[in-house]
C-alpha cells in the first residue's frame, strides 16, 4: 500500500509540475498581471501556487489514504509536544539542583585551595593559632562588679596574644577583634549569677606579625567535673591478662575510657596527669599471687570543675 502511494504521489507531481510551468509560460506571453504586477513576477507567482497545490493534494491523499499518517500527524505529534513541555518543566528543578551542586563545588574548592594556602604558612611556620583554638581561658564569678572583671579578662588576653603574634613590638594596643553583639552576649550571661568559665577562640587563622586577631567567646558552666577520692573507671584483670604485655594494653585503654568519660561530663582539660608509679605498683602485686583476679581502678586525687586540671592515681586491688 505504501509503494503504491508513493508512486502515485510521484506520478500526480509529475503531472502538475509540467501543467504549472506551461501555465505559468501562457500567463508570461499573454502578459497577464495580478494585482498590478509585471507579466514575469505574475507567471513566477503562479508556478509557486502550483507547487504548493502540489504539496497540499500531496499531503491532503496522505491523510486520506494513509491511517499511519494520521495517527503520527494528529495524535503522536501533540503528545510528543505536550511530552516536551512537560520534561523542560521536569528538567527546570534539575537545573536548579546541578546549579547548587556547583556552587557547593566551587565553594569545596576554595575551601581546599584555603587548606593548600593553611599547609603552606604551616610549613612555613607562620601560623601561631589555628582557627577555632583557644586563645585564653578565664574564670568568670558573677558579681556587682562583673563588667570590670570581664574588662580585666579582655586586656590580659589581648597582652597575652599580642606577645605571641607580635612579640617585638613594645606599643602595647588592642589586638584582639571582637564582635559587639559578643561582649554583649557575655555580660548578660554572666550578670544572672553563677560561675563560668570563658574560653577565647580564634576566628581564623593567625600568622606570625598580624596586627588584629579576630575572635570569639565560648561560655561554659564551671561546675564540678570529679570528687576526690571518685572512681572513675575500673577493669578487671582475669588470669589470662596477667602477662605484662596484656596489662599494658588494658592500662592504656582504661586511661582512654577515663579521658573519654572526664570530656563527656564537661571537662576542658587535654592532658591527665597520674601520679605513682602504678606500673611497679601492678607487677609488685602480680608477683606475688599469679592465680588471683584483680581490680584497676583510675581514682580522682582532688576536686576538679571544668577547668582544673585532673590528676589520678591507679589502683591494683586483690579479688
């Protein structure tokens, strides 16, 4: 059906395209005009008007003869227009998520080309304080006279950076940047009672000769951290662990539990210190009964709050 159609279609143009150019000649020689135009551009008009003569029987038999035809023509276009119209709507939150997506890549890179730059002032040992260190710690008590104190604190911790960022210079000034909404902040905190600890932090990071550094408080509770004389953490050795390797291995991960469990409960302090020699304290007590089981247990020598230090001793106890 198809061939036959289309060698009827070249068979139907064949036809008129020779009855246009003949009719187009005649109205040349007969210096026909159409709406005043000259003889030539009339017959040209003419011959056009029969190729589109042409091409509208030629499609006019397609939809007539040819239900394929139809169906592409009246139904499968306007669906693939309306597919389209809706995909762009589909593609418009894509191309607002791909642009977020960049945005966080380009941000990614200048963060990373900022490590890169970080890495090299450290190499370079230009960095004295990384962002987000602290700076100085005080001891806040809340009292008639709390701005005073908290003036007292800014300049002491300003002639304490100032020494290390710009250590040789004898012009004593504000080095220190803060925001005002900050000091506000502390001063209101502080003036409802209590006691508090201020830890000063840096803002970003600081090199070796800067004239400002900028910072940022951080406001903790001061409360009690450890009693003296608490057990903190405890582990028991049984008789497989009584060789020393063992025992080291157990004392070092009672000592982490330990630090663990002071940061959890509030503690600001990095370092423990232990007192006695546990270590001989344990073998003198394994070399005496190796068939026993035994207690460690990591106990407070005094009282500590968020900012003391922590110093504890390690006790071996027969079971």
């Amino acid at each position: 059906m198809a061939w036959i159609l289309i060698v009827f279609l070249i068979l139907l143009g064949g036809l008129i395209a020779p009855f246009g150019d003949i009719l187009g000649t005649k109205i040349g020689k007969a210096r026909f005009s159409i709406l005043k135009l000259r003889p030539k551009k009339t017959a040209t008009i003419v011959t056009i008007i029969t190729g589109g003569f042409i091409s509208a029987i030629s499609i006019g038999l397609l939809i007539l003869v040819s239900e394929e035809f139809r169906q592409r023509l009246f139904v499968d276009i306007p669906f693939l227009q309306k597919t389209l119209e809706e995909s762009k709507k589909a593609l418009l939150p894509l191309q607002e998520e791909r642009k977020q997506l960049e945005e966080k890549i380009n941000n990614k890179e200048k963060e990373l080309n900022k490590l890169k730059s970080d890495v090299n002032e450290f190499r370079r040992g230009n960095v004295v304080f990384k962002r987000g260190q602290t700076l100085f710690i005080a001891e806040v008590t809340s009292n008639p006279s709390i701005k005073l104190n908290l003036r007292k604190i800014y300049n002491s911790a300003d002639r304490y950076v100032q020494k290390i960022v710009i250590p040789n210079k004898k012009e004593i000034q504000n080095i220190l940047l803060w925001r005002p909404s900050d000091i506000s902040e502390i001063e209101g905190v502080t003036q409802k009672g209590g006691s508090w600890i201020l830890l000063i932090k840096s803002a970003t990071n600081v090199l070796r000769g800067d004239n400002f550094v900028f910072v940022y408080p951080e406001l903790l509770q001061n409360k009690t951290i450890l009693k003296k004389g608490e057990v903190i953490t405890s582990e028991i050795l049984d008789n497989k662990d009584l060789d020393y390797k063992k025992i080291n291995s157990k004392i070092k991960t009672l000592l982490r539990k330990t630090r663990d469990k002071i940061k959890l409960r509030g503690s600001i302090v990095n370092e423990m210190t232990t007192r006695g020699d546990f270590i001989k304290k344990i073998r003198d007590s394994l070399k005496i009964n190796q068939n026993n089981k035994y207690l460690l247990e990591v106990v407070s020598l005094k009282d500590s709050k968020t900012a003391d230090p922590i110093i504890v001793e390690l006790n071996i106890t027969k079971l």
